[in-house]
C-alpha cells in the first residue's frame, strides 16, 4: 500500500506534465528518473538509507515543485480573470511554430526539458521514497510466504512494489486520455494546484513539519489550495467589473 | 558556452519565471519555517501543518496583487 500510495504520486506527475507538455519528454523524464535510481540502488544497495540524506533532497525537489506548480497557478488564475490576454501566448505560439517550421526535421521532434525536468524528478524523488519503504520494511522482516515459495524479508517488500508499479501503470494507461480532453487552461489549473500541493508536502517534510495522516495531507493540501485559487479568481475577476462600472 | 547560457537560462526561467517575489516568497518562508521549528520546537512542531499552506498561500497573494498593480 505504502509503494501504490507513492507510486501514484509519480503517475499523477507524469499525467500532469504529459497532457500540459507532451507525453513525449514526460515518459523521457520519467524512465531516465527511474534509470538513474536505479543505478543509485544497484550502487548504494542497502546502505542507501546512510548515504542518501531524504530530507535535503525533499526540501530541494519540493521547493522546486512549489514554485513551479505557483506559477502555472498565478498564470491560469491570471489568464481566467482575464488579467493576462491570451493574443500573447498566442502570439508566441505562432512564433515558436514559424521558428520551428524554419529548422531541420530532427529539430521538430525536441525535447521539452520543462516536462522532462517535471517528470524526472518526480519519479526519482517517488522512486527513492519506494527504495526505502522496501528496504525498510524488509530488512525488518525474517521471511515472505508466498503458497510455497519462501521470500526473505527485501525480496518480499521487492515483490509487493513491482506488484505496485504495474497496478499503478495500467491505472495510468487507462485514464490518460479521458484526461486530455480538458482545455489547456483549466487543466493548468489543476496541475498548478497539484504541483503547489506536493511541492508543499515534501518541502514541509524536509524542514520538519509533521504532516497529521502522513500522504493523506496531500488531499487536504489540494483543498486549501483550491479553495484559496477559486476565492483568488473571484476577487481578481471583481475588479475589472468594478472599474467597467464606474 | 551556447549550452551553459541555455541551461542557465532555463533554470532562471524555471525557478525566477515572470514573478520573481514567487522564488523569494518561497525561499523565505521555508527558511523563516526551519529558523522557527529550530528555535522553538515545542511551539513550532503542532502548528507548522497549518503555517506553511497559509504561508504559501499568503506569498500566491502577494504575488498576484503585484500583478493587479
């Protein structure tokens, strides 16, 4: 449950990058995330947990999260009141197509690094939490009985979070596409909310907040967040009223 | 040196964007947050869950009456 609970993080990153960025250097971001912990683990093994300090890394991809994820939602609340025209992005919309129409065809397909930067962290900061549930808990436990085959304690908890990843990635292969029929700017919205409510969740953790039903305060992050982005929006959407009315 | 001016220039833009008082806002308040679980912990470790989203909604405020100015 612990490695699904985490998993799911990751998933919710990559969908949420994936539809505002492209699946493209999503899926990218991801897997080189997956890669490079994968060679921390094969490196590090069960010393892992004494080398790897979880709450700088936390403070240092949280942060990065926070700000992101206020951004996209300072943005979309903008762009909803009607505060920030969108004849400019698309302005630059069309610039950025003229500009890649103009370049060689290998550079049509490049990578967005936003959305590779996004994912990968999200997947590697997951995917380290995922390493220590594992060898946490099965360093704590003798032996796994599986019908009759015995596991030890780190073979089992191994087990039981591959089980994890495929449940996970056959969820995210399912909803993926329901999810990209949103408009751009609410779906912005919603990932600035998410980005804003994990970033704060993991920057707390590493400064030492002691969040009250652990990753479940996540949810309850998504709804302060949200609440406090509709209250933005209707009091940013008054003034210009205002201003028409006198 | 092209690829070290973009990959700076990609980081400006990812943490700094449009809305610089976002970064500062945000870097202030976590070290504001340490500084105080540091100094008084038996204060600080009860009410630092509900502090933090308040602050981070408080410095989304700010950053967003700027823009209305």
């Amino acid at each position: 449950m612990a490695c699904i609970v985490e998993m799911v993080e990751a998933l919710t990153i990559i969908l949420a990058v994936g539809i505002t960025r492209g699946y493209r250097s999503a899926l990218i971001g991801g897997a080189t995330g997956a890669v490079a912990l994968g060679a921390i683990i094969v490196v590090f093994g069960q010393t892992l947990t004494e080398r790897v300090d979880l709450d700088v890394l936390r403070v240092l991809i949280g942060t990065l999260l926070l700000i992101f994820g206020l951004q996209w939602l300072r943005k979309a609340i903008l762009r909803a009141a009607g505060w920030k025209s969108l004849h400019d992005e698309e302005g630059i919309y069309r610039d950025n197509v003229k500009q890649l129409s103009a370049e060689s065809p290998a550079s049509a397909g490049l990578m967005d690094w936003l959305g590779f930067t996004v994912s990968f962290k999200g997947v590697f900061l997951e995917g380290l939490e995922v390493a220590f549930i594992v060898l946490t808990f099965g360093t704590s436990i003798q032996a796994v009985q599986l019908g009759t085959i015995s596991f030890t304690g780190v073979e089992g908890a191994s087990l039981a979070a591959l089980a994890a990843l495929v449940l996970v990635a056959i969820v995210g292969g399912a909803v993926h596409k329901p999810l990209a029929l949103v408009p751009e700017n609410q779906l912005k919205f919603v990932v600035g909310i998410m980005l804003t409510a994990f970033g704060t969740f993991w920057a707390g953790e590493g400064i030492g907040v002691e969040w009250p039903g652990l990753d479940l305060a996540i949810l309850a992050l998504l709804v302060i967040y949200s609440v406090a982005a509709w209250v933005a929006l209707i009091a940013m959407k008054r003034v210009p009223q205002m201003a028409v009315a006198h | 040196m092209r690829f070290i001016k973009g990959f700076a220039a990609f980081w400006y833009d990812f943490i700094v964007g449009d809305s610089w008082e976002l970064a500062v806002g945000i870097l202030g308040l976590l070290i504001a947050l340490k500084l105080f679980d540091s100094a008084l912990p038996s204060v600080a470790d009860p009410t630092l869950y509900i502090l933090m989203p308040i602050a981070v909604v408080a410095v989304l405020g700010v950053s967003l009456a700027r823009a209305e100015r």
